[in-house]
C-alpha cells in the first residue's frame, strides 16, 4: 500500500471488488521501523456492482432427440459481483440471425437444457452464456457451437450372416450402418439369437 504523510488521518482504499466484506489495520511506520498493527476495523462490505466476469467452458451437446444441451462452467462467489445471481442463456441455430434467450436464476446451475420437437437431430447451434445480478445484466462469453441430441438408428444393419465355427460357437457378421448427419454415429450393436 502506498505510504501516506504523518498528518494524514484518513485514506481512500480503491481497486477492491464488488460485494466484499473486507476489513482494514493501520501501521505507522518513521525512520527506525514500522510499529504494531492497529486492530481489524469492523468488517464492511464493499456495494455490489453488475458481474464483469462471464462463465467459461460453454460446450454441450448430448441428450435426447429434439434437446439442445448447453453447459458451461459457473462462475465462483466472489466474481458475482452482488445479489440475485444468474445466467443468461442465448443459442441460435447456424446460420440465423435470431437469438433465442433463456434466464437460469440458479447460483449453482452449470446446465441448460431445452427441448422442442422441430430440433433436428445433429443440428449445429451458435450458444453464448452470459451472467446477470440486481445490479443488472454482465458479460457475454464467446460463441461456440453445440450440437443438439442425435437420434436413434433409423435403419437395421443389412447382410447378416451365420457361420458355425464349432459345436457351441457361431460367428455372426453384418455391413455396418453409414455415418448419417441427422442420426449420428453408430455406437455399438446388438446381436440377438433364438
């Protein structure tokens, strides 16, 4: 802290953060040392102020068909900057120039999901997730781009086909499923016998 002339007896204590509670000592100091500290002040809370800080990590995708899944990582206490905490939550498909805007009034939320059946699966969106408070509405992050839920496969596998290989053991084989934009990629099968 910056030394302040013997005659003074006040000081103003500037760049502190919003909606802190801080608590201040006083040490006089002359050419042979410094002396004890004063004891703490009382503590006083600095005013609240519009959140500055915007939440990182926005990604997503996954979930059902017909959702949009949006997470993003929350912004810790002290950077709320006041009361009333919350997220705001754009996405548009890409392309569009209208944004679609959602209010998440939960501290501790890090996940918004919405849901309309004229989504089509593996659709490409533009999300951006900003911050709000009392004070009002704070920073925006950057775009990223989020894919809404893909669906189930809309087709069987083709050629199946049964080799016996011993008494107890068949080997079954089939032509994968292609790639399809709107049903995503094929994780796995299932093979049934009867």
């Amino acid at each position: 802290p910056e030394v302040i002339n013997g005659r003074t007896h006040k000081a103003t204590v500037v760049d502190l953060s919003p909606w802190v509670e801080y608590e201040f000592r006083v040490v006089a100091s002359n050419s042979v040392g410094i002396g004890e500290p004063s004891r703490p002040s009382a503590l006083l809370k600095t005013k609240a102020a519009v959140p500055v800080v915007a939440p990182t990590n926005i990604s997503g995708g996954g979930g059902s068909r017909s959702e949009l899944v949006i997470t993003w990582e929350p912004v810790s206490e002290e950077l709320q900057n006041g009361e009333g905490f919350g997220y705001i939550v754009m996405f548009r498909p890409l392309g569009s120039t209208t944004w679609t805007k959602a209010v998440v009034a939960s501290v501790e939320s890090s996940k918004y999901v919405y849901r309309n059946e004229s989504i089509t699966p593996l659709s490409p969106f533009e999300v951006k997730v900003g911050v709000y408070n009392n004070e009002g509405e704070g920073t925006l992050s950057s775009i990223s781009i989020v894919y809404s839920g893909e669906d189930e496969p809309q087709m069987a596998p083709a050629g199946a086909s049964a080799l016996s290989v011993s008494a107890a053991a068949v080997e079954v084989s089939w032509l994968p499923i292609p790639w399809n934009r709107h049903t995503g990629r094929v994780l796995g099968y299932e093979v049934r016998g009867w």
